[in-house]
C-alpha cells in the first residue's frame, strides 16, 4: 500500500454513550475521536469483524448507536463518502468554532462550504 | 405567570431524581438502549449528530428573567454557550452529555423549569399565541388553559406510550397566531350569546410526510368538558391509531383512514360512555390557575407617547424597527416589543447566552418580568411601555437583537437541520443565511412586505414548510442536498398546505429561485396586495414560468 | 414466571393453556379470549377460577357479560412501546371489573407506576430485573397530577392535596 493510493471500504461509528462525542473504530479496536484514526474496512470478512466489535462495545456499554458508513481513504485522511458523515465528524457546517473540527480533531476532508 | 406550588415542585424534583436514577442505570449498563431510549426522550434527550441534545419545555411559551438567566447559565456551564429556540416555542442546547444531564434538569428545576416530554411518543408541550395576555384582538389569555393541560398531560399514565407524539395548541384570539390547523388538537376559544366560555375542538391537523389541515369534531366545548373530551380523544387514538407504520402513526392518518365522521362518533361514543366525575375541569382550579396570569399592574398612560414619537421621528433605524418589531397592545400606552433573532445571515432563532442575559434584564427592567418565546423562533417583551420603546431597542441594538425584519422576508423559520439533526437529509441553516443575505436590504424587505419563508432539513417538517407562503424543504438525491419548494401556505385561521411548485434545485441556485418568486409577485401584485393573497389569486403559473421558462 | 403484586414478589398459580391445550378438570385457569367466546358454556362450569387473556384489538365492551365469572384478566404488551394496554385496563377497571388485572409480555419496571395508575394490579416480571429494581421502580414518584388514578402504594393526587377543603370525604369526622 503506498501513501497515494485510494482504498474504499466501511468505517465503523458511534457515539460515545457517556458524552455523547462521536467515535470511530480504530486498528487498536480502540474508539478514536478522529475520523482519520479509523479503520477502514475493504473487505465484507473485516466490515463483519468491525460490526461484531461494534456489536460488543454497544454491550460492554461504552459506546451507542453503533453503524457503518461507506469511506475512502486519500493519501491517509478519511474522505467519508455521504456529506452526513463529514458533518459528523468536523461540527456544524455554520459554526466552525465549534465541534471537532474547532479542538484539533476534525477530518482533512471538508463538508460542503455554506452556500 | 404560572408559579409552583409545593406540589408542582415536589413533582419536578421527583422526576429529576427518577432520571438520574434511569440515567445511572444506563450508564452502569443495567439498562440497555433500546429500553432507556424511550425513557430519556420523555425527559427531552436525544442524541444527535455530535451529542446528546436536550430540549427544554418552554410552556405555551412564557419566560421569566429569572428563568432565562438560568437557561443562560446553562448554555454555559453545560453547552457552548448558546441555545437554539424551537417552533415549538421550547429551547434546545446541542452538546449535552449523558452524565451531566440530571444536573442540568436539577438547575431547571430550581426555577420551574423541565424537559419533561418535549420529546418521545406522548403528549408535547402545549404551545399558544405568543402575544398571549397582551395582544389587541385577543378574546382571553389562553395561558391557564394552556397550564390545564400542561398539568393533565404530565406523565399522564394512560398517554405516555402512544403511537407517535401529540401535539396540542391553543389559541384565545380569533387571528390565529398559534397554528392551531396543523396541530393534532388544536383548541380556539369562542364566547357565546351569554358570553360563556367554549372551545372549538379541531382535530387531526399537522405536517410532516402528510400535511393535512384538521377537522372540527366540536364548535362549542363547554370549558369544564375540556379534559373530559381530550381524554376520550386521546383514548381513541391510542386504540386505534397505526402502530405497524411510524409513518402513518400520526392521529391525523386515523382521522382520514376512517373518515372525519366515524373518528367523531367514536370520540362521541368514548366520551358518552366514560364517568367524567374526575376529569371535569373545577372551577376553582381554572381560578388558581387564572390568577397567575392575571396581567400586570398596568399604569394609566396616554395613548400617546411623546418619547415615542420623538424618538421615532429622530432615528430613522428605530422608526423601521417600530414598524415592523411594535404589536398593538391592548392597553393604551403599552406595546409589544418582538425581538428577532434572526440577524443578517445569522442562524435562525440561536441567541447567545450573553443576549438572553440581555433581554432578560431587559424584561425585568421594562417589561414586567416576562419573555415570550414565539414558534417563529423569536422573542417577544410582552408589555412595555411605549415610553420605554427607544431605551430598550437602544439596548437590543447594541446586542445584536434588532433585526427589524418581523414578519418578512429575513424572518426565516429553519430547522437545525443536516448541521445538528441525525434525522435530517439536507442542511437548513445555510439556505436560511443565504436567502437572509440575499434579502439583506430593509428597504426592499418592506417594499416586498409580509412573507413568510419557511425551511425544513427532512421530510418531518420540523421547519413548517409546508405553511411557509414561500416553503422549502432540503432533501438527499444520492447523497447530494437539494431543494423543493412550496408556494402558498399558510397557518393562520386561513390555513393552507403549500404547493409543489416543480422540480428541485441545488442549494446554491435556492437564492435565485426564491428572489425569481419574489420579483414575480412584485410585478404582479395589485396596489397592497400581500404574497399569500397575490398567490392566491394568481395561482401557481406566474411563478412556475418564472423558475422554469428558461429550463 | 414470578409476579410482581401487592409490592412483593410472588408465584404465578394459575395455569394458562392454549386454543388447542387439553383441559385440566380443575384448577385456575387462564385461557385465550378466543377460547373464551368459544367453549363459554362449558368453561361457565369449570372447577376453579378462571382467567383470560383478552388482545389488544378486541373491544372492551365485549367482555361486560363474563366479567362476573372472571377472577384475571391479563393485557400482554406486544413491546413495551405499545401502549394500548394502558387504555384498556383503564376502560377495563371503567365497566366495573375490581378483580386482578394483570400486565404480561414485554414490560419495563420504570413503566409499573403507570400501569398501576391505570388498574393493572400485578405484573410479569420475568428475569431480566432484580426484584429490588422492579419495588424501587414502582414507586419512583408520590404524586400525579390526573384524577381518578389508582392510588396504590400511598401515592397523592396532586388535586385533592391541592384542595383538601373541596373533597368533602377527605375531611375529619366531627367530634360527637
């Protein structure tokens, strides 16, 4: 795999049940408050293993609403491929001083500017 | 205003405990999702696009200082220092957390305060006319009726598990500025030949994936059968409306499926056949109620303000700002001041908490204490002194709180959205702030006069599209937002379900087309004709060649 | 499955048989409103107390002319988001009914208060709660605001407390 290529796969998420933060499963199997932390799943056995991990995690009561998404990742950022997701993981496309995308941990890939 | 009583209180501090009790249990896993989720929503919580989202109950839309200073508080403690007020006249923060939730309803409770059912598959937050108590048409303040049913609806036993939510308004003037057509029960309040007191029961109204305006099941309500013909509504809805289909869940489905006249006769059957011994409505409980809304102590003033005028004839700002933010109040000397919250290219209906702390202490210094929040997402100083008017918009203006745009084309109703709602297929916010500064020139906001744009992120219609003179509604084609629009609704005691004008448009080309509409009326309006009227007489053609001609 | 009644937890006695189950000679049984309607004649004659289980899409006025013969009656909760059992074992406790009337199916101990506030007088409680969550849960709040609730467990309505001096039956007795 080299830096510039482009894989497609799923992205596994939830929300963090005490606080409600939005998360993204990582390689660790950790949840990761950065979208370009997670990992990406191309292939149906590992989106089934992420969906089994999320499954637990949403039983061992750390994290709720657990579900997958479809992504790309470019040159090492997550490009996720429905502008609901991109939202998700930078804040409100009219408040950039606020959510991830204000403390340091928004994705690379912006949501649509306001129009 | 409505004041608790030791019963209200413990009430409110026992449901407090009973949510942190809940939210303790889910946090400690020995609930489930799936089984708290309905018990958070009862409180208010959801969880949203970045957070948990609490939505706080803000009945029939009245406000002390004391209470928004507290919301305030909250804003900043808890959230990021702002609140996004509703069409349902509550508030809403967007960056709540579970484990603080139970404190944050502890701190409402200290001011009488809940978020007890803004949410979940019960009985709403009963919203009413938010000049209520003070506007010149009104036949009676329809607040204690209002907390009636606020008090009978709470944690009703019988309603808190119905098919879908229920939302009741209530109107006591004959201009309805409560909506009362599109909400499931909607209650209008008539005076007979003797001068008693009735309510007109309409049913089965709202918007939403079908909107429909509803039916009239009585003309004439004695008050004290108000709770006792609620019931047997409610009743009948929660037998027989839909539960296979969220979708069709709605009263306003079992009203057509079975057809205004069978739905009446079964509401008439179930109230003819219950006991009402314990639901009829006391006359000293109305009294008790009715006393905290009794109006305040208004000064005998000329109808005429020196002040007033002067200063209206000096600063050209406050004179606009007068024309279109001042309602006639029904006692001489006072008006009402409404206080938009809908700058330019702002974010329809967020204040900050510095300007809640602002119109707060504006209530309190001009206005007897109070704030009304209006279902058109602003806010309202009740009664002030005309004499007063200049002090205080001086004061707004220096806040960013004196948009003169009350009724026009910047005073956009907007949803959250894509921005904030996990339900949402397509952002609201931008469209509102672009059509905001495309509309940015007051003088041409008063030239086109009263309009109403009105804009929803999904299909649920949280933003009134669909009786919005000019509605639109944002929605996902292979995950792209784009843009319906409505022409010609209404919901005023005209009420009207808009019309699908043609096919969509991208967000960017929304600003066009609506100003395409807007030059259309213009150049066919007869001499004071209004949008909706002109629309109304002209049909939807005009303005369809308008948009498409070119295409 | 044990029962929550009476704010303790007890054991079910009475035995519930299917449309097609035999039936026993004697004992406490509870059958499907089908059956009910079916073998009423000869059921009327039964050794032992007898039950139904009625559905949440029958109509309540059609059970007036067994209520005499009818020492249970259970409303199942399909999920315990359906809340259409709520109002029938209001109208339920309406045409005159006093005896058990009992929740089934998929019922949450934070939903016990309000179905004892609309008649329901014992409860399924399976074994997903512990028997101290489903007490404690049933008496989360003391007051309520509608009238003409079932009061158990102490519980106030906030009416009556609120006008004392209006209901005359809660007034002391007079001296002498």
């Amino acid at each position: 795999m080299t830096i510039n290529s482009t894989e497609k796969g799923k992205i596994l998420t939830a929300n963090r049940l005490r606080d409600g933060e939005v998360v993204f499963l990582t390689h660790s199997g950790l949840w990761s408050e950065n979208i370009d932390g997670a990992v990406l799943a191309t292939e149906p056995q590992a989106q089934a293993a992420l969906e089994a991990r999320g499954k637990d995690d949403e039983r061992a009561n750390l994290v709720t609403g657990v579900y997958s998404f479809d992504a790309e990742r470019r040159e090492g950022h997550v490009f996720a491929s429905h502008i609901k997701e991109r939202i998700r993981s930078l804040g409100p496309t009219v408040r950039a001083d606020l959510g991830k995308q204000a403390e340091g941990r928004g994705g690379h890939f912006a949501a649509l500017q306001g129009v | 205003m409505y004041r608790y009583d030791e019963f209200d209180r413990q009430f409110v501090t026992e449901r407090v405990a009973q949510f942190r009790d809940q939210a303790s249990r889910r946090l400690s896993g020995a609930l489930t999702e799936d089984e708290f989720r309905p018990l958070r929503l009862m409180n208010g919580l959801y969880l949203q696009l970045h957070a948990y989202m609490l939505r706080i109950a803000v009945p029939y839309g009245t406000l002390s200082s004391r209470q928004l200073n507290t919301l305030a508080f909250i804003a900043e403690k808890w959230d990021r220092g702002y609140g996004h007020f509703t069409t349902r006249q509550n508030i809403q923060f967007n960056w709540i957390k579970l484990e603080d939730t139970a404190d944050i309803l502890s701190k409402l409770a200290e001011v009488e305060m809940h978020a007890i059912q803004t949410s979940g598959n019960c009985i709403r937050n009963v919203t009413t006319d938010q000049w209520a108590g003070a506007a010149a048409d009104e036949i009676a303040d329809p607040r204690p009726v209002g907390e009636l049913v606020r008090q009978w609806s709470s944690l009703h036993p019988e309603f808190s598990y119905l098919p879908r939510k229920f939302k009741i308004a209530v109107t006591g003037a004959p201009n309805d500025r409560a909506a009362v057509k599109v909400h499931d029960i909607g209650l209008r309040l008539h005076l007979n030949d003797k001068g008693e007191r009735g309510w007109e029961v309409l049913v089965g109204g709202g918007l939403g994936r079908t909107p429909v305006i509803g039916v009239t099941v009585r003309d004439f309500l004695p008050e004290h059968e108000l709770i006792a013909y609620l019931e047997a509504i409610m009743r009948v809805y929660n037998l027989y409306g839909r539960r296979d289909n969220k979708y069709k869940a709605r009263i306003k489905i079992l009203v057509h499926e079975l057809g205004a006249d069978k739905f009446r006769a079964e509401v008439e059957a179930e109230y003819a056949r219950r006991p009402h011994a314990d639901t009829k409505v006391e006359e000293r409980e109305l009294q008790r109620i009715s006393a905290y809304f009794a109006p305040p102590k208004f000064e005998k003033l000329p109808r005429w303000s020196a002040t007033f005028e002067e200063a209206r004839a000096r600063n050209k700002e406050f004179a606009a700002w007068v024309k279109t933010n001042v309602a006639a109040h029904r006692i001489d000397g006072y008006a009402i001041a409404n206080v938009s919250l809908k700058p330019e290219g702002g974010i329809p209906g967020d204040a900050t908490a510095d300007q809640m702390r602002v119109v707060a202490d504006l209530a309190q210094r001009y206005a007897f204490d109070e704030i009304r929040v209006s279902h058109h997402q602003n806010l309202v100083l009740p009664h002030v002194r005309r004499d007063d008017l200049f002090a205080i918009w001086k004061v707004l203006n220096a806040n960013g709180l004196a948009a003169s745009n009350i009724g026009l084309a910047g005073d956009i109703i907007a949803c959250p959205g894509l921005d904030y709602c996990s339900l949402a297929t397509a952002r609201s916010i931008p469209i509102a702030q672009s059509i905001s500064r495309r509309f940015a020139d007051l003088n041409r906001q008063h030239e086109i006069g009263p309009l109403r744009i009105n804009i929803s992120g999904c299909i649920n219609a949280c933003g009134h599209h669909h009786v919005g003179h000019i509605g639109i509604l944002g929605l996902d084609k292979k995950g792209e937002e784009y843009y319906q629009i409505t022409l010609g609704g209404s919901s005023s005691e005209s009420a009207s379900i808009g019309t699908i004008l043609g096919p969509g448009f991208a967000g960017e080309d929304v600003p066009d087309a609506i100003e395409k509409i807007v030059n259309t009326y213009l150049a066919h309006r007869q001499p004071g004709e209004e949008f909706l009227a002109a629309y109304r007489r002209l049909g939807a053609q005009p303005f369809k060649e308008a948009l498409y001609a070119a295409a | 499955m044990p029962l929550l009644k009476n704010g303790s937890i007890i054991s079910d006695d009475w035995i519930t048989i299917g449309l097609e189950d035999p039936r026993p000679e004697s004992g406490d049984i509870v059958v499907p409103y089908a059956r009910l309607l079916k073998e009423w004649e000869s059921l009327t004659d039964h050794d032992g107390r007898l039950g139904v289980i009625f559905t949440n899409i029958d109509r309540v006025e059609a059970l007036t002319l067994f209520l005499p013969r009818l020492a249970l009656i259970v409303l199942p909760f399909p999920s315990f988001t359906d809340g259409r059992a709520y109002s029938l074992a209001r109208q339920i406790r309406e045409i005159g009914y006093t005896r058990e009337l009992r929740a089934a199916g998929n019922v949450l101990p934070d939903q016990v208060q309000f179905m004892l506030q609309v008649g329901f007088d014992s409860f399924e409680i399976g074994d997903r709660f512990s028997a101290d969550i489903w007490l404690k849960a049933s008496r989360q709040m003391s007051l309520a605001y509608q009238r003409g609730l079932f009061r158990p467990l102490g519980q106030q309505e906030v009416w009556s407390e609120r006008h004392r001096e209006a209901e005359p039956w809660l007034e002391q007795p007079h001296a002498g």
